[in-house]
C-alpha cells in the first residue's frame, strides 16, 4: 500500500502541475483565457486531484501519519514541477528563482532529516 500511496501522489502531482502549466501557456499564447483551452486541463486537473485524494488516503492508512505524505507531496512537487516548466515554456530559472528552489529543498531535506 505504501508504494501505491506514493505512486498515485506523484502521478496526481504531476497531473496536476502539467494541467496548471499547460493551460497557463494556452492562456499566453492566445493573449487571453478561454474557456475552449482551459476546459481540457480542467479534466485533467480532476483526474490528478482524484490520483492525489486516493494517494492520500492509502499514505495514511499504510504511513500512519499525514506528516509524511505531505513531504512525499511536497518533495513530488519540487522534483517534477521544474522539468515540465521547462518543457512548456522553454525557460531557464533565474537567481531568484533557483534561490527559491534552493530554500524549498533545504526545508524538505531539514524535516526528512532533523529529528526532535
């Protein structure tokens, strides 16, 4: 159950982030939010939210604490939201930005790794 846990965490993350990116770039693109482009991201995003409520529920069934699937969240996050914004924007980050990225993976590795 862990595994099924942390796979349906990081495929509803990943659906999720590529529903938010991707519309966001249709929205660029056209000069304007339409219903047309944002629709099927909507779906998606409700396939990845449904991936991450069941994702959820069996972490803390089988974890036994919310604490943990939350960082398994969180580390999905940072891990796959960079290479899909790259992918849709073809953008690099910049300082502020990898100073961002850098400060989230120090707080992730300090509360996977500090005890007490």
């Amino acid at each position: 159950m862990k595994f099924a846990s942390i796979f349906l965490i990081i495929l509803g993350e990943a659906l999720a982030i590529y529903a938010e990116l991707a519309a966001a770039q249709a929205a660029k693109l056209a000069g304007s939010i339409q219903v047309s482009t944002a629709f099927p991201n909507i779906l998606i995003m409700s396939l990845g939210g449904g991936c991450l409520v069941f994702g959820y529920m069996l972490g803390v069934i089988s974890f036994g604490s919310a604490w943990t699937i939350a960082v398994i969240s969180i580390i999905a996050i940072l891990i796959i939201e960079p290479p899909l914004v790259y992918f849709l924007f073809q953008t690099t980050p910049g300082r502020g930005e990898i100073v961002g990225f850098a400060c989230g993976l120090i707080g992730i590795l300090a509360t996977l790794l500090v005890r007490g």
